[in-house]
C-alpha cells in the first residue's frame, strides 16, 4: 500500500519550473531514491511534501489525506519528518535540547501546567528526558547529551539531526543527501543505520542522494529526476540500464558514476557486501 | 467537510479583515472630507508642494538604506544620524561663521555650495568610520547582530553630537535669495521649496548615472548579486562596501543642508525621525532598488502631507496634522504585510530560494 | 615567525593617534569636564581624568597585546610612544583653544576642561606634563600587559574595585550612615570625595590579595565543591538561594530611602528586562517598541483607578492590576499578528513604529479627552496592602520584588518547558522549528503575550508609584534602555537581567552626571558588546547543569548495558 502518493506535482518559480507534473509512489516500509543532477528538483520536491512549499498544481496525498495545502507543523504532526541537505540542527541547543524538540509533537503540557509545576507536566518532561536517551544512545551519541550541538563533529551532527526527525516518530522520514561530506566508512555505517531504520522501527524511507553506491545498495525503487520531470523509475537494475538517465548524468558531464558504479573497485566494495 | 475547515488560514482571514478596515477608513475619512471641503485649492497645492519637498529628502536619504541594503542585507540604522551629522557639522563650523561675515549673503550660491561640501565630507567620514569599527567586524555574524551594533551606532553618534555642539536646537541661518516665492503657471512655490525639489532630482539623476554607468557603480551592482563571485572576479568587496556606505552618506548630508534650507534649524535629534520614514520610503519603493527609493520618498512624502487632512480629518480627529507619524509607520506596516517586496522591488523571498 | 618578533612601529603611531583622537573627543564632548568633579580618590584623581587617561593606558596596554612576541623593552618604549602621540591632540587644544575662540563652535572647550588638561598650570608647562603624563600612562599600559598573568589579574581587579567603590563612595557612606561602626571606618578610607589615598591602597592591596589567594586555592575549594554528593550539593543551593532572598528581604532597612528608591527603579526595569527577555532572548523576536506595553499598562492604571477628571473606574490598584496586564497582553497580540510573518530585521523596525504610534497617540488631541494627551493623568491611588498605603520606596519596594519574583519565576519554569524549547528552536532557526511541528504562530504570539504581560506590569506599578503619568515617560529611549540592559547581563539571562539593570539603571541614578551620556554609553556598550562578548556579561549557563544530572545517571547505567 502506498504511504505516499504525488499526483501531477508541478512548483514554480517566477519563470521556472523546478518540479513538472510529477508523479510519485512510495510504498509503505520501502527504502526509495530520488536521483538526478543538481537543480533538477529534488530538494523542491522535498520542501513541497513537508509543506515548506505550495505546489501550485497538483496534490500530495499522505496515507489517503492531502496534504499540499497544509502548514509544515502540520504536516510533521501527521508523521512526516525530514533531514536537511545542509544539515540544518539548532546550533546553540544542546544534543539533547535538539532533541527534545523533536519529540515536540508528541507531548502535550500547555505552558500554565509548566509555570504551575503540575504533576502531569513533571511526569511528562521526565517521560521525554526518558525518551530523548533512549535516541541518544540509538543514534550512538549516549553521553554527548550535554554538548551543543554546534560544537558535535560532522557525523554526529549528521545522526543528531536524523535523531531529531526520529522523535517525532515519524511514519515517513525524507532524508536529504545523508551522506554527504562522509568517507567510505562512515557511508557505510550510515547505510547500515538507515536499513536499521526501516527494519526495527518500521518507517518508510525517501532520501536524495548523489553516491551512487548508496542509492543502488540500498534502494528498492528510485526515481530520476532532470529539469523537474521524472524521467525514469525503477529497480536499481532497471535504472542502471536505462538510455536516458545514463544521458541525463553523462550528457551534462557531471558525475559519471552512474555508469561507473557496477564496476567500482574492490577497495570500497567489502564495506558494502558485508552490510548485503 | 471537516477538512475544509482545518485549512482556513486564520491568520490570512485577520490580515486581510486589518487591511479592509484600514481601506474603509481611509475611504470614509477621504469622501467626508471632500464633501465638507474645509480647504481651498490652493490650500491643497501647498500641502502636495510641501509633501513633494519633504517626499524628495526622504528619497535621496531613502537611497542610503537601499544601497546598503543591497550589497548587505542590514538595516544601517545609524543612517540617520549621517544624515545629521554632516549639516550640523556645516551649519556650526560653517554657515553660522560665513553667516556673520556677511559672506553668506553676498555669495550665496558659492556659500551653500561650500556648506553642502562640508556636510558631505563629514557624513562620509562618520559613515566610513562607523563601517569600520561597527559593521566590518561582524559581517558573517548573524542577522540580528549587525542591526543591533546599528542601532548602538545610532545612539552613540546622536549624543555624540549633542555632547560636542550642544543639546539646544541651532538656526540655520537665512538666505535672502531663497526668502519668498516664485509662481509658476498660476502656482505659488516657496522659493526654499522649490530649491529643494530641484537640487533633489539633480542629485537622484547623479546617483543614477553612478551606478549605473560608471565602473564602480558596476563593481557595487556586483557586490550586491554576489559578493564571493564579485572577490573571484577581483572586486575589492570591502573597497565597494566603504564606498557603498559612503555614497549614501554623501546623498544624507546634501539632504541635511536642503533640510535645513528648508526648517530652518539643526539639532542633534533631526536625524532620527526622518531616518525611519526614509527606511518606510525604501521599503515601499523597494528595498534594494534606486528609482524605488526615490519612488517610494516622494510617495510617502505626500501622503503624509496630505494625509492627515484629506482622511483623517474626514473622520472627525481634532488636530489630525498630529498624526501624521502614524501614518507614516501604518504604511510601513501595511507594505510590509501585504507587499513586502514593495513597489518596484523584486521578490526577496525568491531570491532565497 | 620571524616578524612577529618584531615591534611594528607604524601600528603604534597609528594606535597612538587613535588614542589621542579618543581623547580629544572626549574632552569635547563634556565628558571629562562633567566627570572632572567626580573624585575617584579625593584631590588626586576624577572620573574624568580616569576616562581621558584610562583610554591612553588601554591603548597602551592593547598595543603590547599586539606585540606580544616583541622584546620586554621594546613594547614599553611602544607604549611610551603611543602615550606622547596620544598626548598631542590634547596639546593642540591647549593652544588653539583660546586664540580662535573655539567655545563659540564647540560650548564644551570652555576654561574649566583647560585648566583640567593642563593640570592648572599655564600652557606650556600645562602641556608639557600632559605629554609627560600621557607617555608614562602608555607605558604603564604595556608594563601591565607585560606582567605575569599571575600578578597582573589581581592588579587590574584591585584597580577596578578601588575605582568602583571611589565611585560609589558618597553612596556607601550614606548606607553606612553617622553611627557605630560606620563612623569609625569612614576616615580610615574615605575622603572629603571619594577615596583617601590611604583608603584607596588599603582596598587595592585587601583586593589584590584576595584575588590572588583566590586564583591559588579557588580551584580546590571548587573542585571540593563538586565533589560533594548530589544531596549536599543541592542543600547548598538551596541555602544560598534563601540567603539571597533573606538578603533581598530586608535590603531597604539597609539601604535606606534614598537607594531603596533608586532599587525600586531598577525593578520597574528589571521586570521589563524580564519580559522583554522572553521575546528577544528566548524567542529571538528583536522588539524595538517594547516601551509601548509599558505605557499601555501604565494608561489602564491611571484610567481605571485615577481620581482626578479622567478616571473612569475609580478603581482600586488591586483591581485594576489584572486589567492594566489584560490590556498589555491584549495589545501584545494584536500588535503581534500583523509581524508574524515579518522576517527579524523588518520586525525591529515596524516594533519600533509601534511603540511611536502609541506615544504618538498618547500625545494626541486626538486621544486627549481619554487618556489626557500632553496633561497627562493624575491622582492616581497607591496600592493599599491590608490598609496600608504603599507609598514610601520601602514599602513599594515589597510590591516590586513580589512582582520580579513572579516575573523570574515564571521566566525560569518557562525556559525549561516545553515552551521555551520551542521558542530557542524558533529563535535558532525558524523553518527548521516549523518543520518539528512547532505552530509558529502560537509560539511567536505567547512570546509576545507573556513578554507584555511583564511590560504591563511593570507600567502598572509605575503609574501607581507616580501617582501620574506622562506621554514623554513613555519614548523610545526606554525600549533602548532595557534592550540594553538585556545585552550587557547576557540575552536570555535571567540573572543577566538583573546585572544589567544594576548596571545600566542603578549606576546613572546613582551619579546624577551620567545622565546627559547615559545614551551616549549605552551606544557604545551596545556596539563593543556585539563585537567583543556578544554573550553578554553574566551568559545563560544553568542549562547545562540541569541535563547534567541526567547524563551523570546515564553513564553510569551505559556499562551495565
């Protein structure tokens, strides 16, 4: 069953067209990619699901309600969470703090019970103290609770910030390039945490992603984009073979990869198989 | 059924209920007073003359904000005080001294022309000082920061000056040759007006020119597209900044001597007020945009002249010339609510994204 | 490496003509002649003096931080030289002064600034010291920077009390008053004005040394402090927040009227403070029209309870409280939908036509048969407490500290909630807290709310103090001031807030020559805070202790696993 569904999505901007009439399919607990070069629409389609956008046609229908016209808070409350691209934490919180707001929907105290101290509001903060260890030490950053979250190295803020979309206990979680600006290691225990994801808590996974062996490990179906259309969708397999998302890559002579990737060599290959 | 409802944009609904009192008053004040009509024509003249004086001040100081703006995305909220700054500087050191040599009046043309020199070195210099030991530190700091050191700018300058010539109000000293009125085509203008008036669209037409044709003007245009592209380019982007800030400042202090051509007085506050209502006539021309400075200045000059007595009075508000401030930071409002890009700007928020 | 052994001498000239130009306005400006009657230690050095020359010493002693790598005897040599350059503007202001009538342009180069500046000789010896001078001060400045940092810290903080308690000397001997032990220490220290010398070397060295212990043994007693258990260290706390308000109990029976009065007023600010530290601190929204809350609280007071023409309730303070903070709240709102979606810079500015827009109106013809436009509205009654009229500063003193502990209070249990989460994520990053499911709107209008609530409070208790209220009570140099305040403790702080009002209200009531430069001060602060310690004097650090006892039992359960 689907858990997502666009329908002839189309977001402008002035005389641009950054996403043309798309549409799109994630079926419930899948992995799924979206792919393409820079700026053909990926991050603009992101913005439309969690609501940062209005698409000016078309409707996004999340588990049978549409969606397009509501307020990202919204949105967030009815079980989507993203990642950003550039990770985007509250620098000035601490690990947990960010944390904590996360958790922000699924708590319920008004700000009189807060000044009035009432039990429910004590059990409850206790609750989400509780619950945001509990992400700590699955995102493997027990113990950093204290540190702001400015001052986390790249990888950890990178978890953090997957953390924090956690809390909200997402049904859907959109993970912006979660990988970029990693090396080989760190990819790979991050694939391996993003399956983990899906497998023991069940939520279904959209990324854009720009490593190829990333996208082709990992994902059940992906999506290519160019110029804000959808120009393939498929299998890995079916993806890797297909004339016009091998012209879209190597016709604009960016990333060559796509064809490339099969054949990588075995330096980074046992990191990967291992985790297959 | 249910879902409909969820989706009402309360905060749209209010907005646009604030907006359609406002036309409503504005309506009502204007048809009441045109019926009632307690002014004559030429009573009508004077006011839009008058607006269109004080609206060509507000224009050229207005070009200071949009310039930085621009380049820095900051409020100079010290702007002001630049504009205070150079002519009280002028009219102590000296308009006052040529004034009691006699010379003021039996060379007035070269008189006011050194004044208005002397005004705008001294609002260049404070502004490049400022730009230095306030704003360059904290260019990548966050947003607020720099708008803050502004506004402690702002005040620092302001009681800097009334620490240095006093806190009393000073008198510009008369001209004769702008003492009375000239008529053109059966219309009566002060002649002080007038001055003003021309001497501003001189000035805008300059400015114009500067960025638009001349070589710096291109480098600062660049800046403001893209400061890491224009450093790649080999644009000295802090020598642009401080010729950004001071350009400004040089239109702020030739607007503080028209400005006090046309009070007649100095002091240590007159920056401030008009300072705010110049930023209004940015951001209703269009922050970032010259000829919507200038657009904007005249407009909002104008409709504060008139304002009060063509739909305020309508509404039956004793002393309504009173409020004229008022309405000057409602339309600031308003434009920002309901058109934040602003008459001739382009949309901000696009730009973002 | 090689060239930071060097001493870069044009740097020193640069920085010595920075100097000196420092110093000449100064002198212009009316600074040092105003403060020239305030005597730091009696009959040697003034305030003024303190600020031409402590200018001309810190340049020196930043000059030597520059070079830090250059040789010992050169950095002085540097700061000699910055000191006589920094003396020159001030010497040609000695002789030019009086040959072109300079007074007629600048009304503060009048004789008493020269005969201070040439210490009362004739001009050229006059000039002469004053070169002198100002090249030893320079030195002195590198000589202190070049000091072991050992002895240099206890130096500058023993210099630093001296000048502060030189400064409030007449306040002190007026809190000790003319009995017992008081009148017994007074000369040991105290001059005619300000300190003696013997008084003056007696602080510095009782400072001095205590800094210095302090820095040898602070750590441990620190450290031993940590070491104590959770539950002792919690009693600790505990006691020493009673001592504090035990202390804050009966502060006005030491203090007396005189600054008693003056805390009361540092309390209307200190409540402000706190409100306005929701808004800007927490939730990160720059307010530039705080003032009009303020005033709204204030005119419902005075409309409610006055007794004169325009009361309308007749209304008893009590009563009328929670509708002078209704209407605060109230005004917060609807003054809060229109910026809602106003990005943070704009919002300053259109805050601040706010807050004009209501003392505009407060001005008005418009509004004056309400609310009294210039006239004002008088005869407002004191609150009565139990039949007693509160109308003496001790007594309003209680009214005040009741409504700042409120105000603290709930500033506290709000930080730490769910609220002030949502608004730090908010201030952080507005898309990114919108997109953890935060209702902007909601968030962004109880910052307000409450903000104002505070604000009216505030006013309220004012009017009431007053027992009449003005429009020019209520401009925009009070937005600037708490605004400042807030800066200076440490935005976000709570006692922050409290430092800041201490500071930036309590000293200028204090010394009644501050008034005319309070804003010219404030202007500084503001610029040197932002770029120097933008986190403020006294920055918010309790945070982390609280999660910290969450993560001490954390740790301790992680091996376990």
């Amino acid at each position: 069953m689907a858990i997502l569904i666009a329908n002839k999505v189309t977001k402008r901007f002035g005389g641009l067209t950054a996403v043309s009439q798309l549409d799109l399919e994630i079926k419930e607990r899948s992995i799924s990619s979206i792919i393409g070069p820079n700026g053909a629409g990926k991050t603009t389609f992101f913005n439309c699901v969690t609501g940062f956008y209005q698409p000016e046609e078309g409707e996004i229908i999340f588990q049978g309600r549409p969606i397009q016209n509501r307020s990202p808070d919204q949105i967030t409350r009815l079980g989507i969470a993203r990642t950003y691209q550039n990770i985007r934490l509250f620098a000035n919180m601490t690990t947990m703090e960010n944390i904590l707001v996360g958790l922000h929907p699924r708590l319920k105290s008004t700000w009189i019970g807060a000044v009035l101290s009432t039990a429910g509001t004590r059990r409850e903060e206790e609750w989400a103290h509780e619950e945001a260890r509990k992400l700590l030490r699955f995102v493997n950053l027990q113990g950093k609770g204290d540190i702001l979250a400015k001052n986390l190295p790249y990888g950890d803020q990178r978890r953090l910030e997957i953390a924090r979309a956690l809390a909200s206990q997402p049904k859907l979680l959109l993970l912006d390039e979660p990988t970029a600006g990693m090396n080989p290691a760190e990819t790979s225990e991050m694939v391996a945490f993003i399956r983990r994801l899906r497998d023991e808590l069940g939520i279904t996974i959209l990324l854009i992603e720009h490593q190829m062996r990333v996208v082709m490990s990992i994902s059940e179906t992906i999506a290519v984009l160019d110029y804000g259309e959808k120009i393939a969708e498929g299998t890995p397999a079916e993806i890797q073979s297909n004339p016009r998302v091998i012209e879209a890559y190597l016709g604009r002579g960016s990333v060559a990869e796509a064809a490339e990737t099969p054949q990588r060599p075995a330096s980074t290959a046992p990191a990967i198989s291992s985790l297959e | 059924m249910r879902q409909r409802f969820e989706n009402i944009d309360y905060l749209g609904v209010i907005l646009w209920l604030f907006r359609a009192v406002i036309i409503v008053a504005v309506i009502w004040g204007t048809i009441a007073t045109i019926l009632n009509n307690p002014y004559s024509t030429e009573n009508w003249i004077d006011f839009l003359v008058f607006g269109l004086a004080q609206g060509s001040l507000y224009a050229l100081i207005a070009l200071g904000y949009t310039l930085v703006y621009g380049i820095l995305f900051m409020i100079n909220f010290a702007h002001g005080e630049f504009f205070m700054s150079g002519v009280f500087t002028a009219t102590v050191f000296v308009a006052i001294p040529l004034n009691q040599a006699g010379y003021l009046n039996r060379y007035p043309i070269l008189s006011l022309l050194g004044i208005t020199l002397v005004a705008m070195v001294v609002s260049m210099g404070i502004a490049i000082l400022t730009e230095r030991v306030a704003y360059r530190p904290l260019r990548r700091a966050p947003r607020l920061v720099p708008l803050i050191t502004a506004i402690g700018a702002s005040f620092f300058w302001q009681y800097f000056f009334r620490g240095l010539y006093g806190s009393g109000v000073t008198a510009f000293p008369t001209v004769d040759i702008l003492k009375g009125k000239w008529s053109i085509g059966g219309i009566e203008i002060l002649k002080a007006q007038g001055v003003v008036i021309v001497a501003s669209v001189l000035l805008l037409i300059g400015l114009y020119i500067f960025v638009m044709r001349t070589k710096t003007g291109k480098a600062m245009r660049a800046v403001a597209e893209d400061k890491d592209i224009a450093a790649l380019m080999g644009i000295d982007v802090d020598r642009v900044i401080v010729i950004t800030f001071a350009t400004g400042a040089a239109l702020a202090g030739a607007a503080g001597v028209l400005y006090a051509l046309l009070f007649r007085q100095v002091h240590f506050f007159m920056g401030f007020i008009p300072g705010i209502k110049a930023f209004t006539a940015a951001v209703l021309g269009g922050i970032g945009s010259v000829p919507g400075a200038a657009l904007g200045g005249l407009f909002l000059g104008m409709f504060e002249s008139v304002g009060p007595s063509l739909f305020l009075e309508g509404l039956g508000i004793p002393a309504a010339y009173q409020l004229k401030d008022v309405i000057a930071f409602t339309m600031l409002v308003l434009v920002l609510i309901f058109r934040p890009q602003g008459i001739l700007g382009e949309r901000l928020a696009e730009k973002k994204a | 490496m090689e060239t930071s052994t060097r001493f870069n001498w044009r740097e020193s000239v640069r920085m010595g003509l920075i100097a000196g130009v420092i110093a000449l306005s100064l002198s212009l400006i009316g600074l040092v002649e105003t403060f020239g009657g305030r005597d730091i230690i009696g009959g040697v050095v003034s305030l003024g003096q303190i600020f031409l020359f402590g200018a001309i010493m810190g340049v020196g002693y930043f000059s030597a931080q520059r070079n830090l790598n250059a040789r010992a005897g050169v950095n002085l040599l540097g700061g000699l030289l910055i000191g006589v350059l920094a003396s020159l503007p001030l010497v040609v202001l000695i002789f030019v002064a009086e040959p072109i009538n300079l007074r007629q342009f600048l009304p503060n180069a009048s004789p008493a600034l020269l005969e201070l500046i040439t210490f009362g000789q004739e001009q050229v010896t006059g000039a002469l010291i004053m070169v002198a001078v100002c090249g030893v001060l320079g030195l002195i400045g590198a000589g202190i920077y070049l000091l072991p940092s050992r002895l240099r810290r206890p130096l500058l903080i023993g210099l630093l009390l001296v000048l502060l308690i030189g400064l409030l000397s007449e306040i002190i001997i007026l809190a000790w008053g003319n009995k017992g032990l008081g009148l017994k220490i007074r000369p040991l220290i105290f001059a005619a004005k300000g300190l003696s010398i013997r008084g003056a070397l007696l602080v510095f060295l009782v400072v001095a040394g205590l800094n210095a212990a302090w820095s040898s043994q602070g750590d441990r007693v620190r450290q031993r402090l940590d070491a104590l258990p959770s539950g002792q260290q919690r009693a600790f706390r505990w006691s020493s927040l009673i001592l504090g308000l035990v202390i804050l109990l009966f502060l006005p029976m030491i203090l007396r009227t005189y600054l008693t009065e003056v805390i009361d007023n540092v309390g209307l600010y200190v409540l402000m403070g706190l409100g306005l530290n929701i808004v800007v601190g927490f939730a990160g929204l720059l307010d530039l029209g705080y003032v009009a809350f303020f005033a709204i609280g204030a005119y419902t007071m005075g409309v409610l309870t006055s007794q004169g023409d325009l009361g309308v309730g007749g209304m008893s303070f009590w009563m009328a409280l929670p509708f002078a903070v209704l209407a605060s709240v109230m005004a917060g709102i609807i003054l809060g939908v229109p910026v809602l979606r106003m990005r943070g810079d704009y919002l300053a500015i259109v805050t601040l036509g706010f807050g004009e827009i209501i003392r505009i109106l407060a001005l008005s013809d418009f509004l004056a048969p309400v609310i009294g436009g210039a006239q004002g509205i008088l005869k407002i009654p004191k609150a009565r407490i139990g039949g007693v009229e509160l109308v003496a500063p001790e007594q309003l003193y209680y009214l005040i500290l009741g409504a700042c502990l409120i105000a603290a209070y709930v500033s506290w249990r709000l930080r730490d909630s769910r609220l002030g989460r949502q608004w730090m994520a908010m201030r952080e990053d507005e898309d990114v807290a919108q997109a953890m499911g935060i209702d902007l709107v909601q968030t962004k209008l109880l910052a307000f709310a409450i903000g104002a609530a505070f604000s009216g409070m505030s006013g309220a208790i004012f009017a009431s103090k007053l027992s009449s209220i003005f429009p020019h009570s209520f401009n925009l140099l009070i937005s600037i001031n708490v605004l400042s305040l807030i800066i200076l403790g440490g935005i976000g702080s709570l006692p922050g807030v409290v430092v800041g009002a201490l500071i930036l209200v309590g000293l200028p009531e204090l010394l009644r020559e501050f008034a005319e430069y309070r804003l010219l001060m404030y202007g500084a602060l503001l610029i040197v805070m932002m770029i120097v310690r933008p986190e403020g004097f006294w920055p918010e650090a309790t945070r982390k202790r609280e999660l910290h006892g969450y993560e001490e039992l954390e740790a301790k359960a992680v091996p376990a696993e």
